[in-house]
C-alpha cells in the first residue's frame, strides 16, 4: 500500500488554436471533436478507471468553469464540487503549485497525477501501465514524467532526451533524463527518431505534493514564497488575498520552471497512441479519413478535393479543386487556409480580439446534449435565439444562462415553473410560455421553441452563448 | 425617319454559374454585383436612353418573371405588361422568334435590338454609338450583331472574323461577316488578337423584323412553322396550343441556327468596355481590386491572401495565406475553389439538382430594396422568417410572396390592413401584427419583425423566397 493517488487534470487552455470551432468561451478541451463527448470528459473517464471521481480534480479559471457547466455535464454532475480555481491563466507551474496545496490540505502525503484536458490517447492499457510505473517511482521521491514513442518525425512537439537509450524489450520501465529539447526542425527531428533515445513530452506528471513542492521550493523560489502565502490565506479563506497574489506570479511552464533543472526527473516511455491535438492538421492523425484522404464532416460536397480538412454543420459547404486544405465551418464564420498555414488561426482571433468582435468569444449556434440553441438577432436590446429540444429530452433555462421567455413555435411541451407541471401544445401559432423552471419534449420529434430577452435584460452574461 | 425601334432583353437565364449567390429562384441577371441595381435593371436603364420604356421588352420564363417581379422592382413598376413569356426555355433562336410574332402584332415593321440581361457594358456613348449604327445597317435590309474589340486573349468568348479587316481610324462602321467561331485555345485567341480582324460575339443584334423571319424562314423552316402556328394561336388567346406548340421547339441559338447561315449578315464593331460576366471569375474584370489583387466584399478577414475573389456576406469569412482562389459565402451555402475551376461550380448545381437540395433553388436570406429576409426556420409545416425593414422603407408583403402572420419584434411600424392606417409599437415584447397589407418603418433605424406560416399555408410557393 503506497500513498493515496490524486488526479488533476490541467483545463485552463483559452482555445485559439481551434478557432471557429473553438471561442474564448469554448475553449478546445470542451470540443466533441471525435464524438459524443467532450475531449475534457473523455479525459475524465479515460482516468476513472484508475483513480475515483471523488479524487479527481480540475484546475481551471472562472470563465473555463462557466463553460464546463454549460458543455461538460459530466463535470457538472460529478465534479461541480472538485474545481480547483485560478484566478486566471499564469502557466502550468503556478497552477499545479496552487493545485499541490489545495490536494496537501486533504492529504499531504498524496501523490498527483497531473495531466492535460484536451489531448487524444488510445490504448488506455498501455496508458495505465505507463501511469502505474510512474507511481511506483514517484513513491521513491521522483518527479516522473511520462515521454511518447514518437511514431513521426513530429516538429510541433517538445521532446526528452534519455539518459543512455531506451531498450523497448525491457518494456515500459523509468529512465534517466539527460535533457529537455525544445520543437525541433524537421533535420533534428528525423535524427532523434532514428537514434531511438528520445520521446515525445506528453505534459503528463506524477510525483509525490511533499518532493514536488521541495522542488518548487529549490528552483522557483518566488512561487514557492507566494504559494505559501495562498495557503495562509485559503486556510483564512480570503479570497481578495489569493486572487491578489496569484495575479502577481509570473506564468511559467513546469517543464522550465522545474523539471528542466531538478535532478529528481525521471521518464517513463508510454507505448499508447497519443497526439497532442495542436491544431485542425491534428485531426488528419485522429479522425477517419475517406478515399481521396480527406477528414470530412458535416453537409459537404467536396468535388475533386483531396488531403484535406473539412469540417462543416448544417450549412452546405461545398469545395471543388482544392488540396491540402482546412476548411471550417460554423453557423457565424467560415476559415479557409491551407493545412501548413492551420496555426496561423491565431492571428486570425487576434485580429478578431484587436476589432473588439464577437467571434473570438461566442458562437451563433450551440449544439448541447438536450438540442441545440441559435442566435437569431442581437441588438438594440433585444436578443432572440432558436431554441431546439431533441425528442425525448429536457432543458433546465437557467443553468444554461437563458434569461429570456419563451414561446412554443410548435409541438407538445411539459414544463414546470414553480413546482406546477402542464402540459403546453402550440399548432403552429406562437405560444407564449413566459420563464420556466424546466421545459422537457414528451414527444418523438424535435420541438422548437423562441427564447426573447429585451430591454435590460440582454446583459453581459447573456454572451456566455 | 425610319422605322420604330423596339428593345427586347433576354432573360430566361438559369443561374447556375454563380451559384451559390445565384440559385435557381434568383438568376444572374437578378443579382446585385456591382451595385444598387440588378444586372437586368441597368441594363433597362442603359437602353432607355435610347428606347422609351413602352417599347422596351423582356423574353423570359414565367418562374423568372415571378423571380422579376420580387427582385427588380424597375420591372415590377413599370414593364409588367412589357413581359413575352416562353412557356419554358428554348435558348435564343426561339426566344428571339417568338419576341418577333408578338413585336410584329404591334408594328410589323418594326425594327428590334435583342440584347442580354445579364452582361456587363461601359462607356454608353460608344454603346449607343454602334446601337445607331446597327440600326441605320438593319433598316437596309441586314441582320446586324454587335462585335466588342478584344483587349486580351480571351478564351471564354466566342469570335466573329470580320471580311478584309478593321480599320479602326475609319470608326464605327459596319463590316460584311467572314464567319463566327466557337470559344478558340489560348494560342488562337492570341493569333486573332494580333490579327486585329476579330470581334468578341456580343449576342447583341439588331434586325427588321420581316427579315428576320424571312431568314428564320429559310434557315430554320421548322422553328418558323411552329411559329406562324404559335402566331394564330395567339390571336385567338389559346394559351394551352402555344405552350405545347413551343415545347417542341428544339432548343437552338440565333448565331448556330441563323447568324452563321444567313448571308445578310454584318457586325458593327463596339468600343465600349463589355464582359458576359460568365463565372465568378468575371468579377475580376469588373470589379475594384485591394492592394493584393482580391477583390473583397462583406465582412472578411483577408490574411496573405492574394489576386483572390472574396465575396461573403454578414457572417465572418476569415482567409489564411490563399492564392487565387474563388470564396463565395451565403447564409446558407459556401463555395470554395481555385479561380481556374470557377466555371465548374455548375456540377455542384447539377450534384445538389440530382441530391433534390433546395440549396440550388432558394436562398436562406434575401437582400431587397427595402430591407432583407431570413429562412430561420423550415419543417414540419411551420416557416419562420426574420424580416428586416430599412428607416424609412416599406414592404407589401403579399407583392412578396409573404403569406404568413407578422410579429413585430421591437420599433414602430404604422400598418395598412383593409383600408385601415395606424401606429404599432413594441418594446421587445412579441406584438402580433396578423396578416397586412403594408408595413410602413417610419423610423431613422431598421424595425425587425417576424413571418409566421403555419400548417396548410406553408404552400410551395413560398419556396418562391
């Protein structure tokens, strides 16, 4: 029996990379790229079978947590009680920092397993094994972390140069760490794949709170100092405090801050499939591609396209000619670039950010567990959104951030207001409901309702959609 | 003093090549490109400088008509009676024969300028220039077509070889016609352009009315058959026997079926500006370029983009370092191709025509004069639509097609319903209007309403918009 394992999974990421598909308020942790669920729950679930919900934790910022109620019921449902909050973004060394003493109040002795919100990984046996070693070692007062097989001769990831070469036959057991190498270029990189003694960083810690804040105390002084002053002050509670100091930290990565210098980092090889989901050219590594090695989703007539991302929803798209290309498609903005050019997206929000537009930030068009809801106007103080509820599904208003009233278009719907249920039927003429508690489709088809909000109503949090 | 000149405007033009601005309900010659105006309506103005509008006609479909009577209000105000309807579509041979019988009904020896609705001319002096000059050549007895000088090799365009060659110091005089030829290679169409004895084939002609039928006469004795029958049918008003009479026309062009026969043939060169606006890619020509050779409109976000055509809309189109590429944004439908592949969007017509899409046959949003209409919503027999009226405008919505319910959203309309005029004012509220006859925005900003149509009303002419 060692010491108690925690899980923290790092869900802070502002979501740029994915834009329009990702908004400042859908960052690219609460995507369902691949399927029903968000890459965040599929984390969740994927770390389940190792660790219990109640030991699993997610530090984020305020805004983030917003967002994971609304888009990650799973979080909302079971991990509502389990955020650990940032005041805001300062780097993965504050935050797993201030995530070691919050979990060094429940159990000082514990060991952290810590680990990124929106990454893909496939053979989870492998991901388990590679986990348990990593335990087994930081039990031993290592900082472990856990380095890829590279498969490619991959630019776009950091990798961990290992001490005197790996033996794959002696399977997945720790190694020394002779260094950390920043992204390389395509030359260096195909040279590290052939000498077989480096390994793809994955961001993915183990080690024990005592030995990591030791480190932290050692090589990042200042934060070690701060951090022991938020502690102070969440024993206290005083929030004004802990927001005021954490703001003054410096946003530094773990990898620099810590694991680069201390001489207690040890890696072990992970042998599953992993990608770090950087940018669209990532969903060529993860998603299904057709004959002509194109990924395609949504309502799509791709003629004569080949090697290309095209992702679509409703709206047609239609693509003639191109190649190597990236074309995503919302209900409010459209990105076309090619593939090589697919991280420059960026620039793109920046600009968006620079103009003061809403497109960085929120979407028209929501799709949601229960149905989907859509912007149809805002302004002038008036804002009014289509409201779809699937068959056989129910809406709480208020937990999604709808203020409005609402009128059935058309359909049977039961709705609670107060603790009184009735049942409501619109034949087509508008119905007005007014605000409800809870609005549930008894029927077998979708039913579409109007949200309307005026006057002062359309506040600011009204944009959380 | 000669004979009267009548001015006849082909527009049965399907509309696949600019798709997905134009569909099969709003065809090019309806679109709004470079302006206020639809193609068709400036070109009604360009000749009416020269025609009174009493002698202006139009040839068209009756579905384009209807399409004319919602986008064109120039037509819809003053040349509804001026409408020679094809039972459906025959290309220019029989079109222009038909125009012919009714046109002789008024006047039998009239003279008649057949031209495109939907090309692009500058530089009306010279227009009206060769115009005159046709005319004098078409009183002698000729059957006259106007030729553009050519300014580059242009492969898109058919040619007319003039006999003996231009002499362009002796100005716009007419020439005798060695022979027509089809679209040439680049390598021919570089020949004829130093050559300097070609001519662009306009479609623009000008004829006596008898000799035209004279010529139909002996180079198409079956179309002229069906038409002196179509002729006797017409002065009995047996709608029914021209409709069958004109389906079995076999579909040929004046030029193939006349023009390259007949030997009273003489073309008058034109020194205007002129484009047939064939393909997206025309737009280059005719509209302004920014400092990278793109030509932009809506709201775009450009990045290393170059000698590109942006044509978007409300929603955001956002391009990344693409190079002469053709994106074209709707409401409900995006194209995508390189610039070379522009003419084949029409398989994309043919392919949504073949899926039964309604992505080739309607728009989701209109732009009108008055303001603009949103499809928000389209199923089970409920049809929602978000309608916009600029300050100032009004909108008669069954001159629209509109046969729902109004709901005024927020503003002040005043309303005309059965001879009754009065005020209607909502504060974000949903008021219901009912159904109107006018809906008047006396406002200095836009009013928003919406369009409900409910069960059996949701007919299929209000695919219409």
């Amino acid at each position: 029996m060692g010491s108690e394992v925690y899980g923290v999974i790092m869900a802070g990421g502002a979501g740029t990379r994915f834009w329009p598909l990702s908004r400042e308020r859908l960052p690219k942790q609460l995507l369902r790229l691949s399927g029903e669920r968000t890459l965040l729950e599929e984390t969740i679930l994927r770390l389940r079978n190792l660790i219990p919900m109640e030991r699993l934790f997610i530090v984020t910022t305020p805004s983030c947590a917003r967002a994971m109620m609304i888009h990650a019921p799973l979080v909302r449902e079971h991990l509502r009680g389990n955020l650990i909050l940032e005041p805001c973004g300062r780097n993965t060394a504050p935050a797993l920092g201030l995530s070691a003493i919050h979990l060094k109040q429940k159990d000082p002795g514990a060991i952290m397993i810590a680990l990124p919100s929106d990454h893909m990984i496939r053979g989870s046996d492998h991901f388990f094994r590679a986990l348990e070693v990593g335990r087994e070692k930081a039990e031993e007062g290592y900082l472990v972390t856990i380095g890829i097989r590279p498969t490619r001769p991959e630019t776009g990831y950091g990798y961990i140069k290992v001490k005197g070469g790996i033996s794959p036959e002696r399977g997945v057991i720790p190694y020394r760490v002779e260094r950390f190498v920043e992204k390389p270029s395509l030359r260096r990189a195909k040279r590290f794949l052939s000498q077989g003694n480096y390994l793809w960083n994955s961001g993915i810690f183990i080690w024990k709170i005592p030995v990591f804040l030791k480190e932290l105390e050692r090589y990042m002084p200042d934060l070690y100092r701060a951090l022991t002053r938020i502690e102070e002050a969440l024993k206290e509670g005083d929030l004004p405090t802990i927001e005021r100091l954490y703001r003054e930290i410096e946003p530094i990565s773990v990898d620099y801050g810590v694991m680069e210098r201390s001489r207690k980092v040890m890696v072990v090889p992970g042998f599953f499939q992993w990608n770090d989901v950087g940018s669209w050219k990532a969903l060529e590594e993860i998603m299904e591609k057709d004959g002509m090695g194109n990924v395609v989703r949504g309502n799509v007539i791709a003629m004569d396209t080949k090697n290309s991302i095209i992702f679509g929803g409703e709206r047609l798209l239609a693509t003639i000619g191109i190649e190597d290309m990236v074309v995503v498609d919302t209900e409010d903005a459209t990105l076309i670039c090619p593939k090589d050019r697919a991280q420059d997206v960026r620039k793109v929000v920046e600009e968006l950010n620079r103009m003061g537009s809403e497109h960085s930030i929120i979407h028209w068009k929501m799709e949601r567990p229960w149905g989907s809801s859509t912007l149809l106007m805002k302004e002038e103080g008036l804002l009014l959104r289509r409201i779809t509820i699937k068959a056989g599904s129910s809406l709480k208003p208020k937990e999604e951030g709808m203020e409005g009233d609402f009128i059935l278009l058309r359909g049977r719907v039961r709705i609670s207001k107060g603790g009184n249920v009735c049942e409501k039927v619109s034949d087509g003429g508008l119905l007005s409901l007014g605000d409800i508690d809870e609005i549930e489709n008894p029927m077998g088809r979708p039913v579409h309702l109007l949200e309307v909000l005026s006057n002062s109503k359309v506040l600011e949090e009204a944009k959380i959609h």
